[in-house]
C-alpha cells in the first residue's frame, strides 16, 4: 500500500508549520474577521471556537489519516479503500478542488502584492481614496501583472520541492507571520475607542445570534482548516510515522485559531475606533481589507508604516496557503497521470493561469460575462467552497464509516506510542454530525446562489 519513495517532512514541527501554514491563510486574516464583524461579533467566535475542537478536529484526524495509511494523493487514497464510483469521485472532487481554488486564490493575492506595493512606495492615503480598489480591479492589465506575479511565486516554491520548498518557506514564514500580526494586534487594540471593538469581537452576545451565525461559521472553518480541499491527505502523506497525529492536529487547531483571533484583534477594533461602531462598516465584507482598512490606516499615526506591515503579513499567509493547495494539485498529477514533478507543475502553472485570468479579468474586460449572475471568481469561490468542499467532507465522512472503519483509524493514529484521546468525539461526530453539517451548509449555500434564502 505504501510508496517507499515518497516525499516527506523532515520531522514533526515541518508537518505542524507546513499544515498551519496552509490553514493560516486569506481565510483567517481576511475572511474570517469581516464574516465575526458581521454575524455577531462574540458569539460567532465561540461558535466557530466550539466548531473547531469538535467538527474541525474530525475532518483533520480523518484526512490526515487516510493520506499517511496510503502515502497517497486524494484520488489513489481514496481508490485504495473505496473501489467503487462514488469514491473514486469522491477522491478526484479533492484533487479538482485546489486546481481551481488556487487560479481565483492567486488573484487575491496579486491584490495583496499591489497594495503592499503602493504602501512601500508612500501611496497610502492614494490607497484610502473613494473608488480606488474599484479603479484598480477593473483596470485589467495591471490585475493580470498581479496575479501572474503572485503565481509565479507559488510556483518558484512548489519547484523546490517538499522539504526545500514547502517546509523550508512555511519554518521561515509562520514565525514572521505571528510576530508581524503580535506587532499590529497590539497597536490596533490601543488606539482610542478600540477597547469597545475587542469587547465585541470576544463577548458573547445572545441577541446576535441566528441559525446563519452557525451555517457561516461552519463555512469559514473548512476554509480557514483546509478541510477537504485534498491538502490534509496530502501532507499526510509526507507525515513520517513516528509522528503523533493527533498532537500535531491539536497544535494546528491551536495556532490557526489563535492567527484567527489575532486578525480579529487586528482589524475589528481598528474599524470600530475609525467608524464610531458603525455597523455597516463592521459589516463591509469582503471590501473590508481592501477598501475600509486602508482608510483606518489612513487615520492612524505611523499609517504607512502599518500598512506595510498589515500587507506584508497578509502576502506571508496567501503564500503558506497557496503553495498548499498547489502542492496537492501536484501530487495528484504525479501519482495518477505518472508524470515527474517538473511536467505537473508546468502543466498546472498553465491551466492555473489560463483559470486564473478569467477571474482576473472577471471585474473588468470580461465583467458582462457571468454564471448564475455572478463574475468568474465570485463563481469558482461558490462552486469550490459551497458545494464541491461540503460533497468531498461526506465523501470522507462515508469512507471513514462505511468502507475503512473507526478501528482502522485508531490503528494509524496510535502507531509508534501514538495516542487517540479523543476517539470517542470523532467517532461521534464523523458518523453523525460532520455529513449533516457538510450537508447543511451545501443546502443552504446553493438556496443563497439561487436566491431562495438570505445569507
């Protein structure tokens, strides 16, 4: 069943940097903190806290699991235990998931590179200034010379390999990445008036919770974990088997949770100072970082200074995620199409940026074309994270219960004086809470699409 060959992580803090890397991404410093400013502030929180240790701890445990028992990519993990159809498709849903995240990721952070670019030259207050990131987005070829650029970076990384690319970068990016977010987290939160932001942010509220509190928070955590987008099997499969799983996911939950509420403390007291509490500038979405957090900068003492900082560590998490989801795409490509590294990335490198200049050009030259009324990357976020993200955790859900078995898991995850001291949860949750919640948040999300509910 094992592949001798096989590339690995070097030891256990490579795995844990290299997995936190790839959860601590755009979806903790940027989605995460407009999605609690939105829906509740204190109770998403908590909401989302307890969805982690339980729901998120599962899907981690599982798919790390399969991927070290195979020492295989999503597809042929997959194909080892389930033979038929519906898991073999299950498996291949993993392995489409990153090759079409990664394209519309890829744009986001050539966004990110502008920015931090205007900041180091001394453009911050341009940055500020009503109907730039409008102008900008719009604008096509400068985009496009973004994105690539951002592209080409992952690229240059993954080409490096496993140990000299993707751990080596996640060992030397992560530590500066929690010392940059540390640096803003505490300036952002003494500004004056913030203090009633980080109580809004961390105090549980009751009268603003709603069922959507619990559906977008479960959402946000397959983003911000990386659950089921094939990473997990993946870089199980580099996992050496004298490391502990189950330790190394507690850390991972940890430290991604902790990035999260750091860019909570960074950005939501910031915005509340600048905005007097307004709730529709705490409710600004996606817009928040690249439109209200420049005009909060703008207002700041050591404005420039900040905003180099903020952007800089904000290129630091899209890059750890990006070379993630391009290193399951990869290994895909080796394992089932049986091509060397080199000829998978290069081949990738051209799909992904042929994928990637639809949603480049999605709010400009191509802006009358659109699926189901949305521009293209808003529709490969859509399509990836509602719909094919939630059918890949029940696929995994199913494999693990019907066709491997609990023991099976138990077996990996105590290999080597391994210990398991949360069986029972996963056992419960992964038979009966994790598909029904993978469930409802594929439900609710393609009712949203079609406008027959509100998110």
């Amino acid at each position: 069943m094992k592949q001798q060959n096989r590339s690995s992580f070097s030891n256990k803090l490579g795995f844990i940097l290299a997995t936190a890397g790839a959860s601590v991404g755009l979806g903790n410093i940027w989605r995460f903190p407009y999605l609690a400013a939105k829906y509740g502030g204190g109770i998403f929180f908590l909401v989302y806290f307890i969805l982690m240790l339980t729901f998120g701890y599962t899907m981690i445990i599982a798919e790390t699991s399969l991927g070290r028992m195979t020492r295989k990519s999503p597809v042929g993990a997959y194909h080892t235990f389930g033979k038929g159809k519906l898991f073999s498709a299950g498996g291949w849903i993993n392995a489409i998931i990153p090759i079409l995240i990664v394209p519309y990721y890829s744009v986001i952070g050539g966004w990110v590179i502008k920015y931090l670019i205007e900041y180091l030259i001394g453009n911050g207050t341009v940055l500020a200034a009503d109907g730039y990131f409008t102008d900008f987005i719009t604008g096509g070829l400068s985009v496009e010379v973004c994105f690539i650029i951002f592209m080409l970076i992952n690229v240059g990384i993954i080409f490096l390999g496993v140990r000299n690319g993707v751990e080596k970068v996640s060992k030397t990016m992560m530590p500066v990445l929690v010392v940059l977010a540390t640096i803003i987290m505490v300036y952002s939160v003494t500004r004056p008036g913030a203090l009633a932001g980080v109580k809004y942010f961390l105090v549980p509220n009751l009268e603003h919770f709603s069922w959507m509190t619990v559906v977008t928070a479960m959402g946000q955590m397959f983003y911000s974990l990386s659950i089921a987008m094939g990473i997990l099997v993946t870089y199980g499969s580099y996992m050496k088997d004298d490391v502990a799983i189950e330790q190394s996911t507690i850390c991972v939950e940890w430290f991604d949770t902790g990035i999260a509420v750091m860019a909570g403390l960074m950005i939501i007291p910031a915005v509340f100072a600048f905005s007097g509490g307004d709730p529709n500038a705490l409710a600004a979405g996606p817009s928040l970082m690249f439109i209200t957090i420049p005009k909060v900068f703008a207002s700041m003492g050591l404005g420039t200074f900040i905003g180099i900082m903020f952007f800089v560590l904000v290129l630091l998490a899209a890059v750890t995620s990006s070379i993630a989801l391009l290193e399951s795409a990869v290994s895909t490509f080796e394992d089932e199409l049986h091509w060397n590294r080199n000829k998978s990335l290069v081949i990738l490198t051209i799909v992904m940026i042929s994928l990637g200049s639809l949603s480049s050009l999605g709010y400009g030259p191509l802006s009358a074309i659109t699926i189901i009324g949305m521009p293209f990357l808003d529709f490969f976020d859509f399509l990836t994270n509602s719909v094919m993200m939630p059918i890949a955790a029940i696929a995994t859900c199913l494999l693990v219960t019907k066709v491997i078995g609990i023991d099976k898991i138990d077996e990996e995850m105590c290999k080597n004086g391994g210990q398991f001291k949360r069986k029972k949860v996963f056992s419960f949750m992964i038979k009966y809470i994790c598909p029904i919640f993978a469930l409802v948040i594929l439900l609710s999300s393609v009712a949203n699409a079609f406008g027959l509910i509100s998110m």
